[in-house]
C-alpha cells in the first residue's frame, strides 16, 4: 500500500512496475542531461585585482556550450576580457570586482537549454599595506597607508614670513639710531630752554643735551668741549654749553640758543655728511 502511493506521489500507476522503471531511467537521463558547467574560481578575491573565473564543461561526452551572453558585466563584477580555453571546453572570464562584500554571479543562460550554476564569492574590504586600491572599499576595517607629514616641503611654506621678518629686524635695526636720536630730541626740547636756573636743573638739561650728541655723533660727542663742537660744525651747541657754564655761575650772557638753532646745527650737520 505504502510503494503505491509513494508511486502515485511521483507521477506513476503502482499497478504496472513496468512503468516505475521506465520513470525511474527517464528521470536518471535528465538529470544527467541537466548536468550544469563548473565554475573555477578563486573563493576570496581581492578588491579591485583582476579575477579569473572558467566555466568549463566537465562532461567529455558532451560538446562544450556556446559563448554565454554577458557582456560588460557578471553579477555585480565588472567583465574585462572573455576568451575560450585552450581545450576548447569552456570559456574563461577576467573580471574586477569593484565593491566589497558578497559578490554573488547568478546563473548564466548558455543558449542550448543549460543553466550556469550560481557563484557566491566574498571580497573582503581589507587591502594590504600598500595596494593601490586601499581604502577604496570604505569601512573601519580598511587599513590606509600611513603617510608622513610632508616637513621638508612643508619648510620652505616658511621661508617667505621668515624673510619678510628677517626684512623688518633688518629695518628696524637701520631705524634704532633714527629712534633713538628722536626720542632724545623730544627730551631735550620738553626742557630747553630751562625755566629755572638752579643747579640741579640745569644739570637735567646738560645730561640731555649730551644724549641728543651721543644719539646723533656717538658716545664719544659726550665728552665733546668747545673745539670739538667747532670742529664739527656746531656752534649753536657750543654757545649752548656756554650758555649753561654762565647760567651754573649766575650770569646771563651767553643768553641760552634757541631750540630751532641747536636742531638747524644737527639738520646741516646731517646734510652735510660729516661724520664725528
């Protein structure tokens, strides 16, 4: 009872066994028929290198299929080049797989009623040190490449501000005696001509004047007396020095230079180009 209906449940009559071994044979050649190609390949890829797949027929007792139908891409890879094996049995694919993950190549129609059978291959995202395709994929797995801080070309960023501030202490040092002679010049004329005649004021101004000298001529023009002012063309400053010893001893004449006098002396002496 159990053999007649498990024969039922195939398409066949249980009364005539007959009929079982014929289902039996037709069932046994059509799978041998619907014997699908192998796929040859290799089971993890690397990202963005060229793969090779062969679809080749196994069976010697059957010729081999015809060119399958693809032509730029199998599944999600990228079709390169396609040419057939050197025996003649099967086709051989190079491919570029362009995405990481599961690559999956469904099955391919070979035109004379056969099926390929489907291709599962996983891409892994993580590239070796150094391959061109690294970080291509994306994700945390990825390791880029370590590139170095660029320092000797990233130096010579510096060599325009280091020389516009070698230019300005360059300036600047050009400028201090400028600096400094006018500073001394703001302290003499804030004192010049002195209001009181004491002592100790009259000390204060010759201590300024001396410093507008040493500004303009040197430290040596501290020490100056009445030829060496002469001798460089400062008479005004000459009558200025006399002009204090007088006024030390309570005395009037020489009356003390105008201001425009003693800064007139130190202009000519500058246009002149004398030098202490």
């Amino acid at each position: 009872m159990d053999s007649v209906r498990h024969s039922a449940g195939l398409g066949f009559r249980g009364r005539n066994p007959s009929n079982k071994k014929i289902g039996l044979v037709l069932l046994a050649g059509g799978l041998v028929l619907g014997a699908a190609p192998v796929w040859k390949a290799r089971a993890e890829p690397k990202l963005g290198e060229l793969l090779t797949l062969e679809l080749r027929e196994e069976d010697p007792s059957k010729p081999c299929f015809p060119r399958p139908a693809v032509e730029d891409r199998l599944g999600p890879l990228h079709l390169r080049s396609m040419e057939p094996l050197a025996d003649g049995r099967g086709w051989r694919f190079q491919a570029q797989a362009l995405e990481p993950g599961l690559a999956v190549v469904p099955a391919l129609d070979l035109g004379n009623g056969q099926r390929s059978p489907e291709v599962r291959l996983w891409v892994p995202r993580t590239i070796p040190f150094g391959g061109p395709w690294v970080g291509f994929g994306g994700g945390n797995d990825d390791r880029l490449p370590a590139i170095p801080f660029p320092w000797a070309w990233a130096s010579l960023l510096l060599l325009p501000p280091l020389a516009f501030l070698a230019w300005l202490l360059q300036h600047w040092r050009k400028g201090a005696a400028r600096r400094r002679l006018q500073q001394a010049l703001h302290g003499f004329q804030r004192h010049w001509p002195p209001v009181d005649r004491d002592r100790a004021t009259l000390d204060t101004v010759h201590d300024l004047g001396r410093d507008v000298l040493a500004a303009r001529f040197g430290e040596a023009a501290r020490a100056w007396g009445p030829a060496d002012l002469q001798t460089h063309g400062l008479s005004p400053w000459d009558l200025w020095a006399k002009s204090l010893d007088a006024a030390r001893f309570g005395r009037t004449e020489p009356p003390f230079p105008a201001p425009e006098a003693l800064l007139a002396a130190l202009v000519a002496q500058g246009k002149s180009g004398r030098e202490p």
